[in-house]
C-alpha cells in the first residue's frame, strides 16, 4: 500500500491516514470521519472507507509496515 496514495481530495487525506486512524482505534465510518476528515466533504470515498477498514480489521498483517 502507498501511503501518500490520496483516498479523499476533498480533505486531502491519504492511505496512511486512514490506516494510523484504524490502528488507533478507528473502526468505523464516522470515527474514520471524526479522525482525518475524509469522507465529509462531498461523500465519494465513503464506501472506499467502509472497504479499507474491513481490509484492514480483517487482514493486518496485509498493512503492517
């Protein structure tokens, strides 16, 4: 995974963001939202953050740095 890869342009958050977020915690939509902003401005990522958290959750060892 690219971490500067942008995920949301709208607030200018990348993969990266994303994926510190989940790993502190961040497991759903809305605190993914409350954590970096994405998915608040015009609502386009908002099934790719529903996607990358599963990913996440359900393969770590697939994010691990």
């Amino acid at each position: 995974m690219k971490r500067e890869k942008t995920a949301c342009s709208c607030k200018n958050v990348n993969y990266g963001m994303i994926l510190d977020a989940v790993k502190g915690g961040a497991d759903t939509v809305e605190k993914i939202q409350a954590a970096t902003g994405c998915g608040t401005g015009c609502g386009k990522c908002r099934d790719f953050i529903t996607t990358m958290i599963r990913d996440i959750l359900m393969f770590p060892e697939d994010y691990e740095e």
